[in-house]
C-alpha cells in the first residue's frame, strides 16, 4: 500500500457486528469473560482497548513500524521511554529539545540520578563527542522547536549503532507524512499527536513506534504499568483526524514555503528560518530526508521586543496561541509569552532572541494568511 492509501485504511477494519466505517468508540473499562480464562482479547482498558489498538495500529503502519504504543500525551510517550532506563544512565539530547522534555529532564529525571548531555545535534560530531561509558539513550528531535534544526538522522543513527546505543527521535514537527525515522536507524520513533496528526486542535496525545519486539513488548508494559493512557473518545478522535493527514501535511508545506518567501523578502523582518528555504543552514539535509518541509516557521522581526508586541497584537486572523500543527495559523512570541518568566540570559542562551517569533501556518488560503501577516508587519 502507498503512504496516502495507509492513512485511510491501515489498521482500520469496519465493525464487524454492524459492519459500522467509522470505529466504535469502546468507552468500556472492562470486559466480560465467556469464562474462566477465555476472553475476546481484552481485559481492562488500561491494558488494551479496540479504539485505541486500531489507532496504535494505523500509526505504526504509516511510519513503517510494527508496535504503537499510545500514550494520554506526548509527554507521557517521552516519559515512557525514559523508564527504559536505569539510575546512573546518561542521556545525549537535541540542544534545542522541545520545553516540556528538557523539563522533565531537568526537573524531574536529575533525582533519578539520569544525567543529560544537551548538544547541537546537526553537527553528529558533537553527538559522537558527547558520548560516555554509562550512555544509553540519544534523544533527537528534528526539525527542533522553535529554531527549526536539521538533524542528519542517518549520521546519528551509524553513531548510535556502533555504539550501541538507544536511539530515538521526536518526529512531531515532521509527521510521518514527511519523515520517518525508523528509516534511517532509529529504534524508536515519538509523536505528539497533539499537532499534526490529530490536526485540529481537538485532544492530547502521543505515540512511540517501534520494529524491535523486545522494545515494543517493554513500551508496551509500561504503558499497561503506569496508565498514561487516552480514553477511547480521544482515541476515536484522533483517528478521525489522521484521514486527512496527507492533504493537511500537503497544504501546510505549500502554506508554508510561500509565508517564508513573502516573510525572507519582508523589510521589517531580520531573518527567517524555514528547512524549505536555501538559506537554512541545513537545507540540503532536509531536501535529502524529508519529503517536505512542514508548516513551521520561526523569524527574528527588527526591533526586537516592542515589534513582537506590535506584530502579535495587530494580527486579525493568526491565532496568538501556544501549541501547533492544527488546521489555523497560530503565532507565538516566545520572549512574551511561552518563555516570559525565563530569566532573560537563559532565554537569550537558549537562541530565544528578543524578536523570535514561531508560526505553524494552517492550511486557510496563504494570501489571506499574508494579507494578515502583512498589515500587521505595517504597523510595526
Ligand atoms: C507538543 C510537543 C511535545 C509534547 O507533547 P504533548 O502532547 O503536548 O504532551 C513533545 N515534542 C514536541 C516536538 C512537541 O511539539
């Protein structure tokens, strides 16, 4: 099956009491054996549900994968995969890793005596260079959020290998739809489901995939031991959502590539990243290993601060909201609002620079998303 054929239909078979298209939503917490030792499958929700299996079966499917493992959100996913680990571990991490995970690295997972190396994972070498004795896990994330770097996940995952290391990669900002990780070597492949796949703003979630059976079996138990898990209408949800992953994926790139030319060309703004632009730093890297560019965006506007302001409170239809990957243009301005009580060298160090401004374009008409981006750029 093609990619666009598996998002309809991997993992999804119509009921098959009603002959019903769309899943059931199974909102049951148990299940009643025809006797002792003989159940259809299923026991208790927190171990296995039919909306959520089918769900953990399609986007296992769609990134070449043969176990999902759903989790109540992408941060329960990271969570998990962390318990594959033991105290005195070290971890080597994406330097410009998503908020939440260094978070609970740095906040949480140091009192477990786990010890975190962040480095600037487009460079391998400095992931080679990282590594030590007690090294269990690299942990990468491309394109990273909100600076929008290129890791090579080939080179890494060779480095990984031969050092027989655990390798996984946080693929929310690329979806399956663009990247899949498993391809070049990774042993677990992370979404938030939260963005683009669901796509519409509508649940919290997350997934780990994985072709290893003992990987697989481990996530699995783990999932089943702690409970992270969604309930059946958010799985449900979630599944309707993915149907129209490849045309969403689709508009958000061409969305995407046009915003960041007309933004590149724009007097006001300082400079734009975008992996879809030649002048991003690792745009032969992205060409080479994705299948598009995403719907990520993030520019440094002159003026710093007082532009951000002026830009997000003059915009009409981009919404000022957290999160990305749904069907409306959201825009962030991290120095304001995400990372407002980061003291400001950290931010600073962090390349969160004062006039940093993150757009996930969606997928309304680009010349109505420029119009919007323009007038509110007039008036800065
Ligand atoms: C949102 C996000 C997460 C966390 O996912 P939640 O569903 O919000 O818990 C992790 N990584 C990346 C890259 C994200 O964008």
């Amino acid at each position: 099956m093609k990619f666009d054929t598996k998002v309809v239909r991997s993992g999804i078979s119509p009921d098959p009491s009603t002959g019903a298209i769309v899943p059931p939503i199974y909102q049951s917490a148990t299940y009643v054996l025809e006797e002792v030792g003989k159940d259809k499958g299923y026991d208790y929700t927190r171990a296995s549900n039919p909306t959520r299996e089918m769900l953990e079966n399609n986007l296992a499917a769609l990134d070449g994968g043969k176990y999902g493992i759903y989790y109540s959100s992408g941060m329960a996913a990271v969570d998990s995969v962390m318990k594959l680990l033991k105290s005195g571990d070290h971890i080597v991490c994406s330097d410009d890793v998503y908020g939440g995970v260094s978070r609970l690295y740095n906040n949480l997972l140091v009192n477990y005596d786990l010890t975190f190396t962040y480095v600037n994972s487009s460079n391998p070498q400095e992931v080679e260079d990282a590594i030590q004795n007690n090294t269990k896990l690299i942990w990468i994330e491309t394109p990273t959020n909100p600076l929008l770097k290129i890791t090579d996940l080939d080179a890494v995952g060779k480095i990984a290998k031969r050092h027989g290391i655990l390798y996984g990669v946080d693929s929310t900002f690329s979806t399956p739809a663009l990247l899949r990780p498993l391809e070049f070597g990774a042993d677990i492949t992370m979404h938030s489901t939260t963005k683009y796949l669901s796509g519409h703003n509508q649940i919290i979630g997350g997934i780990l995939i994985t072709n290893d059976d003992e990987l697989g079996e481990k996530c699995k138990f783990i999932q089943k031991t702690v409970g992270a898990v969604p309930s059946p209408f958010d799985c449900w949800l979630t599944l309707l959502g993915i149907k129209t992953l490849s045309l969403r994926v689709t508009r958000h790139c061409e969305n995407a590539q046009v915003i960041a030319e007309f933004l590149e060309a724009h007097p006001k703004v300082e400079r734009v990243t975008y992996p879809g632009l030649p002048s991003h730093p690792q745009y032969d890297i992205a060409k080479d290993q994705m299948d598009g560019f995403s719907g990520m965006i993030s520019m440094e506007l002159k003026g710093g601060i007082p532009s951000g302001i002026s830009l997000m409170n003059g915009l009409k239809l981009c919404s000022l909201a957290e999160s990305l990957g749904a069907v409306e243009t959201m825009i962030t301005h991290p120095a304001t609002m995400t990372h407002a009580d980061v003291p400001k060298d950290e931010r600073l160090a962090r390349g969160l620079t004062d006039g940093l401004v993150r757009l996930s374009v969606g997928i309304e008409d680009s010349e109505d998303i420029i119009a919007d981006l323009n007038q509110a750029l007039d008036k800065i």
